[in-house]
C-alpha cells in the first residue's frame, strides 16, 4: 500500500472519524440477522447525517463486495489478512497486518464494534460494542463448554472496556445489568428497526407461482433455534389436521441440516416441509410475503428480527414466550412455550383454523410494526458516536 493510497478518499477535517470492526461477519447468512441490521445502522447514518462522520470498515476478503456496495467516497474499508495492494477504487485497501498498525494508516476518533470486543481496540480510542444477546449465561447447555468459558471472558471484558455497550432491547439491557453488574450509564438500547428493508424488497419481488398456504420459519439452524422441536410438533400438528394442513418453509444458512434433514422422512413431513436455505433478499421478501403466518419457536433471542418483519408484511405471527420476543410482538401475536411439542402444534391447529384469529393478528402486527422506526434507532446509535468522538 503507498502512502498516496492512503490519503482520504474524500478528506474532511469536520467529520468524526468511526472504524468499524466487522471482521467477525461471514458473508451471505452465516452470521443471522445481526449483520444486515448493523449495515442498515451504517447506511442509514452515512446517509442521513453524512457531514458528521467518515467510517473505516474493517473486512474480511469475503465480505468486500457486500461493503462496497454501500460504501461512500468519504469512506475506507480495509480487508485484513491479504497483503498490501492497491484498491480497486480509492478508499478500498488490503493489509495483512491492519489490526496491528492501524491507528497510524486509519486514525479514527472512535471504534465500533458489533460483535462486542475487537482487536483493533485501543485504551485511548472510545470503544461502542454491541451486545446481541447473554445466550452463554441464560442457555449455556445450548452452546459447547469451550464457547460459554470464551464468551463469559469476552462480556467480562467488554463491559470492563467499552466507553459504551449498545443493546438490541430492553431484555438484553436488563440481562448485562443482572449477569455482569454492567453500569446503567455505559448501556443505551437500539432496537433492531429493518422492516422497512423487507417491505421496499417485498415490493420489488416478481411473484412467484401459487403455492399452498404455509408456515414460514426463517432461522439459521443454530440449536437455540429449536427446528428439532419445530419438526415434531409439525408433524403432530399434519396428523391433526389431515388434508387441511399447511405446508412448513424452511429459510436460512443451515450448516447443522445433516444432523436434522433425514428426520423429514423419519416424521413423514418430507413431502410437505420445504427446506429452501439462504435466499437473497427480494426471493425472500416474496417468500415472505405470500405466507399464511410466521411460526417462530425460536427458545431464546436478543431482539427477534422476522418477527417484526412479518408484522410489517401483515403476515400473522405465532410464537415462543420466551426471552426477548414479547417485547418485540406485543399482543400482535398467538404465544406458545417453545419447550413443549404440544403448544407449537396446538397454536398451529389455531393459526390454520381460525380466520378471524389471523386478520386480527394480522391488523394488529402492522400497527405495531409502525412503532419501530430505523431514523430514531439509527440517529441514537448516531448521537452516541457523537458525543464520544466530541469527548475524544
């Protein structure tokens, strides 16, 4: 990398200046709906309050293309772990050694990190993580003994560092405070607001053709996702019901489906459970759109992202009682406890039988979906840069 690559593409000595670390994304739906939540924050502050910052991002390879489709001219973005080379337009760098030697390439006033701690912190830059979610503390049996010791360190740590720890709702707030005594005055809460995303793709969307009315369940297939008990109670719920059954959709980055797939045919759903895996987004916002009802069983969740895209879609919600999720649906939705088989089928049986049960759901998820505004979300998210880089 020259020097003379390295100046500012679109200097400006009025912008505060935020790295953003997003070396822990993978690319596509590796890393949930965490990812395009964070990227719809960035965008929306690059946008709307542009003369107040310039953002480093920090990359890895694959996640290059994805940045660049929304990076600025004021904007780098650094791919570390290739060697030094020249961008393919000005501000896009490649640096093997960037975590190491960054504050003097890329000097920021503050850095964000999204996945909680970062290594590219530094004790004189301002850090703002992000804390999704207290899984390790509240579900440990659902992650493997090495991670929960490796997360406790991370929380441990990044409550003990960060100037300031961003939440996604107020049950994660309340979790940080419970587990890790963290002070009320370094938590602020951004709650995830992307259904605007969804409904402008839904919008764009070619039709797909007709199909029978379904179940959709958009998840990654991480264990507290819960597909095993979802695929149980489906099947009860199919021999209930007979022929007026709905279909089950299955959307997501299923990297564990070797473990669950063969028991489709061992449950005898195989012929009416569609496994369809990562989509892009406009054939998602279309699969979205033309279901019969979101059924989300997920055990435990630090916001719920398709829950408050199905509100917005007006497509009707069942789903668990647990965690983060009343807090999102409100009384915009049928509950069930995700624990038991029985209450995911029973609520199914309701969803598929009962009309009115489905346009009151329905009604009540779209006025609900208007209360969650990424303007508000992201320019809270954007005064907090503020004030650190002010105080820097």
């Amino acid at each position: 990398m020259t020097s003379e690559s390295r100046k500012d593409p679109n200097p400006s000595q009025d912008r505060a200046r935020v790295a953003v670390d997003l070396t822990a994304f993978g690319e596509g739906g590796v890393s949930g709906g965490l990812k395009p939540f964070v990227f719809h924050l960035l965008q929306w502050i690059a946008r709307e309050r542009a003369d107040e910052f310039a953002f480093v991002y920090f990359t890895r390879p694959p996640l290059v293309p994805e940045v660049e489709a929304f990076r600025r001219d004021a904007d780098w973005q650094v791919c570390v772990g290739l060697p030094q080379a020249r961008g393919a337009r000005a501000g896009l760098a490649w640096a093997a050694d960037a975590e190491a030697h960054w504050t003097g390439a890329w000097p920021a006033d503050l850095l964000y990190s999204p996945w909680g701690l970062s290594g590219f912190h530094r004790p004189e830059i301002p850090l703002v993580s992000l804390a999704a979610d207290t899984l390790h503390r509240d579900w440990p049996g659902l992650l493997p003994g090495d991670e929960v010791v490796r997360r406790e360190e991370w929380f441990q740590r990044m409550v003990q560092r960060a100037a300031a720890v961003q939440c996604n709702s107020e049950f994660v707030r309340r979790q940080l405070q419970s587990h890790f005594g963290a002070p009320s005055a370094k938590l602020f809460v951004v709650l995830n607001s992307i259904q605007d995303d969804i409904l402008g793709a839904s919008g764009r969307a070619r039709t797909a053709a007709p199909m029978r009315s379904y179940f959709l369940y958009p998840a990654n297939d991480w264990p507290h996702k819960n597909h095993d008990r979802l695929l149980a109670a489906y099947s009860d719920y199919r021999r209930k019901e007979g022929d007026g059954a709905w279909d089950l959709v299955l959307t997501g980055h299923f990297a564990r489906a070797g473990a669950w797939l063969p028991r489709l045919e061992t449950l005898g759903i195989s012929g009416s459970c569609r496994v369809m895996g990562h989509l892009g987004r406009e054939e998602f916002a279309g699969v979205f759109r033309n279901a019969g009802a979101l059924v989300f069983p997920s055990l435990y969740e630090g916001f719920g992202i398709p829950v408050l895209e199905a509100m917005a879609l007006g497509v009707p919600v069942t789903c668990g009682n647990l965690a983060s999720v009343p807090e999102v649906a409100g009384d915009a939705a049928l509950y069930f406890d995700p624990r038991r088989t029985a209450d995911i089928a029973a609520a199914m049986s309701r969803i598929t039988s009962e009309a009115g049960l489905r346009k009151r759901l329905a009604r009540a998820g779209l006025e609900r979906a208007k209360g969650f505004s990424i303007s508000r979300e992201a320019g809270l998210l954007a005064d907090k840069f503020a004030s650190l880089a002010l105080r820097r």
